[in-house]
C-alpha cells in the first residue's frame, strides 16, 4: 500500500517555498534616552525588525533626539541624525553604547 503519491512531495516542496517568510528581527532590547519638555526619559525597543528605519524620536513623542543609546540586542544597529536613515551612520555593535544624538536607527 502506498501512502503518498508520487506528486506529493514536489508539490508540499513548492507550498513550503510558497509561504511567505517572516521578516527577521534582531532579539533582544535597545535602550534610547531622549528628552521631553526638559526631562530625561528612557525607552526600549523590543525585538526591532532588521532592515527597518525606525524613528525612536518620533515614536515616543521626544523633542529633537536621542540622546544616548544602548544596543542590547544580537545584531549590529547603526545610528543615524536623519528622518530616513539616510545620512552616514554609526555602527553600534551588539553590546555597545553610543552617547551622541541621533533620530533613527536600523539594524541588520
């Protein structure tokens, strides 16, 4: 008695194939301070996308920018003084710190 016919498995390797993929995301946490009406706060991004530019200022409603950032994450982020992630950044390496303004950041 067979149990799958011959086309079974080609065809549940092109459903597998098929299924779109889960965008990857770095894991672990990235602290920023920025401020807000004159007061330092202190936000964390959890598990952040890789790829994405993200606004931290914008995100948690600050004035200006960040202004100091801990990258507790496994994966390489680089920091940036523009809204789109398109100036020179700097790399903050897993683990690194960085206590000069900026207003996004991307990892991967």
């Amino acid at each position: 008695m067979r149990l799958f016919h011959r086309g079974a498995f080609p065809l549940a390797a092109l459903l597998v194939l098929a299924v779109p993929q889960t965008a990857h995301a770095a894991h672990g946490k990235f602290t920023f301070q920025y401020d807000v009406a004159g007061h330092t706060r202190t936000a964390a991004l959890r598990d952040p996308v890789d790829g994405a530019c993200l606004d931290v200022t914008g995100s948690v409603g600050a004035s200006g920018r960040a202004a100091f950032a801990r990258n507790l994450t496994d994966r390489p982020a680089t920091l940036y003084m523009s809204i789109d992630c398109e100036d020179d950044g700097v790399a903050l390496p897993p683990g690194g710190s960085h206590d000069k303004p900026f207003k996004t950041v991307r990892f991967g």
